[in-house]
C-alpha cells in the first residue's frame, strides 16, 4: 500500500458515520491504517485489508480478520466511505473476498458480524452473499462507544461454510 493509499483510506475511515457502523474508532488515527498495511506484509498475517475500489478511486476497505490457518477460519468485514453506500460496492468486493478466501487461502469458514439496529444494510449483504445466521451463538449487546450511538442494540453473528458457498 502506498502512502497516498494510506491517506486515502485514512480520510475514508475517519467518518462519524463510518465509525457508527464498524469496528473503525472515531477519531480515527493514521496509525491504525498503518497497522493495517504493516500487517498485510507479514508472511502469515492475522489479518488482511483489501482496499476497495470504484472505478480508480479508493471507496473502502475489505478484510479478512482473526485469520486461523489452522482451522481454516476467518472473519469478513467490510467498509465503504459513507458517500458511496448503497451502490452495491461492498456487496461486490465482499463476494470477491469470500471467494477468495475460500478458493486461495483454503478456508472452510467465514464469519461475519453486524450491528442488528444500526446497520441492516450489513446484514442484508451478508445473507446475499449466502451467510446465515449463527444460532450457536447470541446476539452480543453493544458495549463501549457503541452504547451511545445506539442503545440497545447488539451484534449479530453469521456463518459461511464453504460447502455452502456459491462460488
């Protein structure tokens, strides 16, 4: 990743409104982006960030995370920059991780989480990318900055074998 992407990731990510529906901190530092690009170069990284484009423009970022080679599991997570959201951009770039993920880096399952309240959008993406939810595990109340923003509300959580995958 170069510089300039860095910086164009950063300015995406530093949104209130990104922030409201992510894991991303509002503010959110430069550093953080730079963790994410420092991290994609390691031989074996736990994570990989996938920055996502429109037509030649950064738009977002697409992410494998908790990343167990292993069990050959990982987490998709995804975000845009709140003036792209709903033209179908993280659907797109989310089914060309997840096929990814289990055509490349051999993975038998994808998990996923969203915010139920504060962001359907999430959820609608991943049960069209053939996610369902994952009723071995309850809905998790949102805790810390997320409280405020939207009280009551909790994460959901979804699957993906990949026997189950349409790719």
């Amino acid at each position: 990743m170069t510089r300039k992407d860095i910086e164009r990731i950063h300015y995406l990510a530093d949104d209130i409104k990104v922030s409201k529906t992510s894991s991303i901190p509002f503010p959110c530092p430069i550093s953080r982006v730079e963790g994410w690009s420092d991290e994609n170069e390691k031989t074996h990284p736990k994570e990989l960030t996938y920055s996502i484009f429109d037509d030649d423009i950064i738009v977002g970022a697409s992410i494998l995370k908790k990343i167990d080679y292993k069990i050959k599991c990982a987490e998709l997570a995804y975000w845009i920059g709140s003036s792209y959201w709903g033209n179908g951009i993280a659907t797109k770039a989310s089914a060309l991780l997840r096929d990814y993920a289990f055509k490349e880096l051999g993975m038998e399952k994808l998990v996923a989480h969203a915010l139920q309240k504060g962001n359907p959008a999430s959820s609608h993406i991943l049960l069209k990318l053939g996610f369902s939810l994952d009723e071995s595990r309850e809905a998790l109340d949102v805790e810390g900055r997320f409280s405020e923003s939207f009280p009551g509300d909790q994460w959901v959580f979804y699957k993906l074998d990949r026997s189950e995958a349409n790719t």
